[in-house]
C-alpha cells in the first residue's frame, strides 16, 4: 500500500490565494458550540410549542435524529470525504483535498479539526430540510435537536482524538481507532465518535 504523506506539524498549509478565504477554511474548536447549541435549543422550543408537551414523543425522536447522525457520519465520511477523484480531474482533486485532503496531511493542526461554518452551516440547512420533506409534519423540531447534538459530538470528539491524551477507558479506544485510520489505514476505520458501524459494513480493525 502506498505510504501518505503525513505532517507533524501543528499547522496545514495554506490552501487559498485570497486572505479571506483562507480564514473559512480554520475556525476554533468551540465554535459548532456557540453556533449549534441554539440550534438544539430553538428546534426544541418549536416542538414543544407545535406538539404540546408530548415528552415522550420528544425522546423518541431526538433519540432517533442522534441515530440517524451516526449511519450520515459514516456515510460522508467513507463516500464523501474519502472519495478519490480521477488524477485527471484537477479541481476535483482540488475540493477533495480542500475538504479532507488537508485533514490526513496535516491531522495535528488545531484549526482544521472541526467544520468551519462556511461548510456546516449550509451542509446543516441543507440536511434539515431534506428531513424536514421526509418526515411527517413537525416531526423535524424534535429529530433535528438530536440530529445536531450527534455532529457536535462527533466534531468537539474529532478534535479531542487528536489532541486530548486519554489514558483508559472508551475515549481511549475510540482514539485509537481513529489513529489507525490516520496512521495505518485510511480505508479503514470511518466512525470518529463510534466504531460501530465501521463493525456492521466490516471496515473495522483488527485489534489486540
């Protein structure tokens, strides 16, 4: 298998001519906090407000929104980010590094770890109203909450994977799975805050 290139150093190349481009491409980790936490917050408030107070029904789908997140950062991260364009196609080779690409050069800058806004925000928009078409009417308010609250665990995760040092425990494995990803085989291992479905469709690792 062909050896990637791999930096150790603590910031990523830079990827754009243009100043302000360039300052899209990084944010800070706690940034999808301060954006999405009202996000979960308003959506709820709406449910509450169309639905009266069904708790359950509430549960149930935040429960299933969080669910569903699981199965999509799965699937964008194998199909998605890890989509190997033609070496024909230079701009395609372009995005690709610009949207992932960068990430496995460089896994230890800081400011490449979590999505900027100018990626989330409409990748967000676009998936709530996808479910807001496929689910029957309202339903979106209390899906949506969990859906959200899986993307923010999976991005304030990514970035503790790579640089938090957790000595046991779950964090510890789930880190180590996603080292493998980056240090041994990147066809592997596409669950950052689980490893579960990477067990389901066989693209675990072998571990001791």
């Amino acid at each position: 298998m062909k050896k990637n290139y791999i930096s150790n150093s603590q910031e990523s190349v830079r990827m754009f001519k243009s100043d302000f481009l360039e300052s899209l491409s990084k944010v800070h980790w706690t940034v999808p906090l301060y954006i999405f936490v009202p996000v979960i917050g308003y959506c709820s408030y709406k449910y509450f407000d169309l639905m009266s107070p069904n708790i359950l029904g509430y549960i149930g789908l935040f429960a299933f929104g969080l669910f569903i997140w699981t199965i999509t950062e799965y699937v964008m991260h194998r199909f998605v980010f890890h989509y190997h364009p033609s070496e024909k196609l230079e701009w395609a080779q372009r995005l690709h590094f610009i949207m992932h690409g960068v990430h496995h050069d460089y896994p230890s800058d800081a400011k490449r770890l979590v999505l900027p806004p100018s990626l989330s925000i409409p990748l967000s928009t676009g998936f709530f109203f996808l479910f807001k078409w496929l689910l029957p009417v309202d339903y979106i308010w209390g899906f949506f909450p969990g859906f959200i609250l899986g993307y923010l665990i999976y991005d304030i995760s990514h970035y503790a994977m790579h640089h938090f040092n957790f000595k046991s425990g779950i964090f510890k494995k789930i880190k180590q799975h996603h080292m493998l990803h980056h240090y041994q085989d990147p066809e592997k291992g596409y669950g950052v805050s689980s490893p579960f479905w990477d067990k389901i469709f066989r693209s675990d690792f072998l571990k001791k």
